[in-house]
C-alpha cells in the first residue's frame, strides 16, 4: 500500500537532518559546525476514509492526507473528488 494521497498527490519525500555543535556567534562561541548529515523521510499523514457523496448516494473509498480531508470539509466531497477525477460527474438527465 502506497502512501499518496488520491486528492492532493502528496507522497514520501526525501530530506536531510543536519547534526551541529558548538555555540552560535551571537552567543558568543565560534559558530555552529556540521557534524554529520543522515538521510531522513518526510511521510504524510494518509487515512483510509469511506466518504459519503449526498449527490452519488453512496459511499467512496478514498485514501486521503488530512489536508485533503479539511478540503472536503469546505468544499464538500462530490466538488473534490470530481475535480480529483476519482469520480465522474453527474450529467443531467434529458427532459421529454
């Protein structure tokens, strides 16, 4: 399982954690001096939701970061999930 957001696209990504010592100039001492770099991951908060769609009149399984959990909070899940394009749109039926 994957960890990327089907919404936002948000996955894994890859940094640095810089080790220093020493004391700051402002405080004083002679500077700070790197001392080692690691390699280190950055994961996104992904959540497994079944997201009911009022319009669709059912439930959609999603996995969603919380980001894109607070944009369907606002905008409502059928607008963020067609835009998304995890869903198709609604098209309005033909009167006779």
């Amino acid at each position: 399982m994957s960890r990327v957001c089907q919404v936002t696209g948000r996955r894994t990504r890859v940094g640095n954690q810089i080790t220093r010592r020493g004391l700051a100039k402002p405080k004083g001492g002679i500077g700070l001096k790197t001392t080692g770099v690691t390699k280190r991951k950055f994961k996104p908060n992904i959540q497994s939701k079944r997201v009911w769609v009022p319009e669709l009149n059912r439930f959609v399984r999603v996995k969603l970061s919380t980001k894109a959990l607070k944009m369907i909070s606002v905008k409502g899940p059928y607008r963020v999930l067609v835009d998304a394009g995890l869903i198709k749109p609604i098209r309005p039926r033909k009167s006779a």
